[in-house]
C-alpha cells in the first residue's frame, strides 16, 4: 500500500512542526505529482538493491514522495498562506509543463536546453526578463522530462489552470 504521508515527514508531525493545513497540502502535493508522473524518483530495481546492499527501503521511491517530503522541510519556516501558495505554484508549474512541452519536436527541448546553458554559463546574479523565462522553461522542461508528465489531471485542476487564462485576458 502507498503511504499518503512518508515516512520522514512523520517526526516533524510528531514534533508539531506541520499545521494540519499543511499536511492536506502536503498530501494533496504528493497524490498530484504521482497522478501525473510515469516516472519514479527511484526506480523499483534500484530500490531493490539499495534494500539489498542496507537493509532498508529508500523513504523517497515516487516524484510526489520526493516533492512532498523537499517541500515540507525546504519551506518549513513559510507561514501556511504563503506555503499553499508554494504548492499552487508547483501545481501551475506541473500543468504548465505539460501545455507547453507536449507535441514539442526535440528542437525546441535542444533550444531550451542551450539557451539556458548560454545564459547560466557567465556565473551572472541577475538576468533579464527573457532570460528568467527561459530559466523558467528549462526548470518545466525538465519536470516533462524527468517526470514523464502526462494528462491525468482532474476537471478541478484544468478550471483552476484555465481561471488563470481568463484573469489574463481581462
């Protein structure tokens, strides 16, 4: 059976460290990734082996356990609001990916690619509007990617995505 809550995010609920809000988000974090993913974090053979080499199971096996546990130590110290906002932009983020890389040619993911190691490769702090979105594109191309995003989002989650569009073209 799938677990709703990995195992290492237990202490910190033990410690009264995540409010019950953030546990429904972390919660809802990790069943959207894992609808979506085709992909696993970890591989079932290469968790095998690591349970074969240590005597244990690796706790992050799937993206939504990897993205549940990373959210909920990573952003520990946000207020409630702003980490439910943390958790829409990730959600935006994975559908978004999704309506931009799909039926994408291998040109465009090798221009993303190389436009992005062009801008990154001077070390710089700042960029400029164009080069946050290209920054931007490789970070979605690289959720497609890595997670093998596909559409299994629910009706709720398109009207949410699509609210977003109409906001724009008022």
């Amino acid at each position: 059976m799938e677990q709703i809550i990995n195992d290492a995010l237990i202490p910190m609920m033990n410690e009264g460290m995540l409010s019950i809000e953030r546990i429904h988000d972390l919660i809802y974090i990790k069943e959207l990734i894992d609808r979506v993913s085709t992909r696993k974090y970890i591989e079932s053979r290469t968790a095998e082996d690591l349970f074969r080499k240590y005597g244990v199971m690796p706790n992050i096996i799937t993206w939504g356990d990897y993205f549940q546990t990373e959210m909920a130590s990573s952003l520990l110290e946000l207020a409630d609001a702003d980490f439910k906002r943390a958790v829409s932009t990730v959600k935006f983020d994975i559908i978004s990916c999704l309506q931009i890389f799909s039926n994408k040619e291998s040109d465009f993911f090798n221009w993303v690619d190389t436009s992005y190691y062009e801008i990154t490769a001077e070390g710089r702090e700042y960029f400029d509007e164009d080069e946050e979105e290209i920054i931007h594109l490789k970070i979605l191309k690289d959720y497609f990617v890595d997670l093998g995003v596909i559409d299994n989002f629910t009706e709720a989650e398109i009207q949410w995505y699509g609210s977003f569009d109409e906001a724009v073209a008022m």
